[in-house]
C-alpha cells in the first residue's frame, strides 16, 4: 500500500514539475509578445507624430497664407498647442479626456488622477483602461493642452511648446 501512495505522489510531482515548465514557456513566449506589441505601438506613435508635426507646419503654411482653418487630425496624432489651435483638432479620446479635465464642477479642487478620467470617461478601472488614459493625458500635457503635476496627477492649463517633443511616449 505504502509503494502504490510513493507511485501515485511520484506521479503528481512529475506532473507538478511538467506544468511549471509549461508556465515558465508561456511566460515566456507573453513577454516576447508583449515587448513586439511595445514596440509595434511606439512605431504607429513615431508615425503619427511625425505626421502630426507635418501637417502642423502645413497648417502654418495655409493660415499664413490666409486660407481655412485645420481640419481635425485621426488618430493618436497630437499636435504641440499653441495661441489659437482648436481643441476640434485633436482626436475624439483626447478631446474627450479635455473636456473632463474642462467641464468638472469644482474645478479649483485641484489635479485629477487618470483612474478617476477613466471612471468620468465610463471606462472600466482596469489597468490597461487606466494606463491608456494616463498615456493619452501625458501626451496632452507633453504638448502643452494640460499640466502634469508632479504627482503624476492632470489639470487644465496650456502653455506653449517649443517644437516636436521626443521619446517613446510622442
């Protein structure tokens, strides 16, 4: 009886020990695909950015020539705000995550955290929801349409910004 219970305990820690193996593959194989998928989005990023910072200057152009007013800009594309750029030019997330930081009552009460836009925005406190409005909001605030506190919290404010602004979060 005493060599069928060491069988069967010989047998779950072989299986114990072949999951574990299994686990540390697939953890493996997450982490390749997550860092491709990293990259992949800072790529789509740098694009965009790029195109944003072209169809700036190409909008400098037209209103020094006098023409109409720039058409909104798709995608994650946000230009560097400055004296008179409308808000309509930004993508609908970021317009959406302005108007929570512009229309809360209260407004005084100081900055937001990107959990609480998330909630006003009806999105789900999961954070990948989360880490995606703190990512839009920091864009927002690296070109000048919000402020980012020190304590990584958001709030309404613009200030100019000198030019195209680098690094793997443009």
């Amino acid at each position: 009886m005493l060599g069928l219970l060491e069988a069967r305990e010989a047998a779950a820690r072989e299986r114990v020990e072949d999951l574990r193996e299994e686990a540390d593959r697939a953890a493996q194989a997450l982490e390749a695909a997550e860092i491709e998928l990293d990259r992949r989005v800072i790529a789509r990023e740098e694009l965009a950015e790029a195109l944003a910072v072209s169809a700036a200057e190409t909008t400098a152009v037209t209103e020094a020539e006098g023409e109409s007013a720039p058409a909104p800009v798709s995608g994650t594309t946000v230009p560097p705000w400055r004296e008179g750029l409308p808000a309509t030019l930004l993508s609908p997330d970021y317009q959406r995550i302005l108007g929570v930081l512009q229309d809360r009552p209260g407004r005084g009460q100081g900055p937001v955290r990107a959990k609480d836009i998330a909630v006003v925005l009806g999105l789900e406190t999961l954070p990948t929801k989360v880490e995606g409005v703190r990512s839009k909001a920091k864009r927002l605030a690296e070109r000048g349409w919000l402020v980012q506190e020190a304590s990584g919290m958001f709030s309404v404010g613009r200030r100019p910004v000198a030019g195209p602004v680098g690094g793997p979060s443009a």
